[in-house]
C-alpha cells in the first residue's frame, strides 16, 4: 500500500515515521520548512521508546507531485481538516481510505462535507509528542496508539488492511466497535485539560490536585457529557468519573498540545473544543456554563494568535 501523511508535527510525524521506517511505502504532504531537513537528514524520532531516523519514499509540499494512493491519514490540526480534505481530492481512488487523526469529535463530519463518505473511517489517536524542530520529532509520554473503525459500526475488509500496515509498524492499534464512542471519550478528556490548562498556565497534575481547579475539570467534563447524551453518542453513565480517573494518572508535568499552543501564543483548538461544546450547547438548549466561562476568556488570545 501507498501511504499518505498530511502534516509532519508530532502525530504524522510520529506515527508516519513508525510507518516509513518498517520499509512501508510513505510519502509525507508538509509544508516547506519541513522539507530540506527530512530530504537531507531523513526524519528524526526521538523517543522515549527509542530513536529512529527513516528516509520516507518521498517528501513534499506539492499534491501534484503525489500518484493516487491507498491510505490517507490527516495529520493537520482539526481547524485545518476541511482544508486538508479539499487538498487531497486529486489523489483519491474510488478505494482510497481517508482517516482523520487530529484531536476534536466531528473531524470525520469535516472531511465528509468535502468528499464521499465512502472514503472515510473515523480515528484518534494517543500520544504525548511534539515537533523539536523541522523534521524532529519528541514523542515524550504514553504508550503510541491508534483507534480506529467504520463511523456506521460494521465490520469491513478495509479495516483489516488498515490494521494490517499499523501492525507492520509496530505500534498500538486496534479496531473499534464503535469509532464516534471512543472519539468522544477522547475529546471528553482533551477538552476538559486543554482549555483550562491553557487559561490557568497550570500542568494536568496541578489542576488536578487543586479542590476548585478539579471541580472545574470534573464540569467541564459533565458538559460535555450532557452534550453527548443529546447527540446520541453511547457512552458509560459514569464516563466522568472514568475520565476524571484517567486525568489523576496522567503525568504530574504533563500538559495537552492545545494548552501549549495557548500558551506559545499559537493559533489552537479551543474553538474545535470548548468552542465547540459552546456552539453545540446553544444548538441543542443546552447550558454550558463552566465550558463558556473558559472559551470566553481565552478567545481574546486566540484572536490575537490568528491575526
């Protein structure tokens, strides 16, 4: 199979790079500055598994320059699906599968909006890792993992080959009985640190054992829940509960990319998350208070990293 990588950060980069260096056919789609370095230097993990340096098949900034291809797997920020999705419409086969990675609950709606849903599964991904430098890549906390599945819960051959070139990787993977389940369990917990870790400046763990900072996750958290139940989307009764679990393991100094990118001055997530609950609570007669209260107070910064 031909692979692509849309984007080169800490997630295409990674998980691309595991799939380049077990001798897999990968071409990476990333922007300039990236380019050069991968070109001479071949891309660099470093990796608290340990460090690699693959040479991918071929590296580029133009779509022109890539054949029609097996798998696609959008690697962007969530902001940025839709774009991405519109970029690889030349490449597309009638069998081409598309798996959007990116943190967020309705990238896979974004990219369906844009081309046939027949082309694509839905995905997430667990990892700690960021980019060090163009073509350098810091994977730095939990175990690499992909989750992925058929938005309408059926059982394809597609999803076997799929699992087939992660397996040959050598990464965590598996296949999900239901794909928008554990989408939203992940956004749950990334949405609840991220935005509150970006207007606090305070680590996942010291948010966590602050009594009013926890009881701020613990609503975010039950907001979005309450968003969820609304949306139909099956998850546990006492998902809270389990995700205020997960954040209490999580590293004491460990912080979410989208917190950094607050924090960095970066354009970020935060409208693809707390923004999201926000828009999503209105449209459905929903208060959510405590996620509004967090959108509302970083959004003058998030203007400000856009202009």
């Amino acid at each position: 199979m031909h692979i692509v990588i849309i984007g080169a950060g800490g997630v295409g980069g990674y998980f691309g790079g595991k799939i380049s260096n077990s001798g897999q056919k990968v071409t990476f789609l990333v922007r300039e500055k990236h380019i050069e370095n991968i070109r001479e230097q071949g891309l660099q993990i470093h990796s608290i598994d340990g460090d690699f340096v693959t040479h991918p098949f071929l590296v580029t900034d133009s779509i022109d320059k890539i054949e029609k291809v097996d798998l696609i797997l959008i690697c962007t920020k969530s902001w940025q699906v839709k774009e991405a999705a519109e970029h690889i419409k030349p490449i597309l086969k009638d069998d081409t599968i598309v798996i959007p990675l990116q943190n967020g609950a309705d990238n896979a709606e974004k990219v369906i909006s844009v081309i046939d849903k027949k082309h694509v599964l839905g995905g997430l991904c667990k990892i700690y890792s960021k980019i060090e430098a163009p073509g350098i890549i810091s994977h730095f906390g939990h175990t690499p993992e992909i989750i992925f599945g058929e938005l309408d819960k059926s059982i394809t051959d597609r999803l076997q080959k799929v699992k087939t070139v992660f397996d040959t990787a050598g990464f965590s993977n598996r296949i999900s009985d239901d794909i928008r389940v554990d989408i939203w369990s992940k956004f749950m917990f990334i949405a609840t640190v991220s935005g509150l870790g970006g207007l606090t400046r305070a680590t996942i763990g010291e948010m966590y054992a602050h009594p009013e900072l926890n009881k701020m996750l613990r609503k975010t958290a039950t907001e979005i829940h309450q968003i969820a139940q609304i949306k139909k989307i099956a998850l546990p009764q006492n998902i809270v509960d389990g995700i205020m679990g997960f954040i209490g393991k999580q590293p004491f100094d460990a912080t979410a990319s989208t917190q950094r990118d607050i924090m960095e001055g970066k354009p970020s997530e935060l409208h693809n998350f707390n923004g999201y609950i926000v828009k999503e609570g209105k449209k459905l007669g929903i208060e959510t208070p405590t996620n509004a209260f967090i959108y509302t107070c970083l959004q003058p910064m998030e203007i400000k990293a856009r202009n």
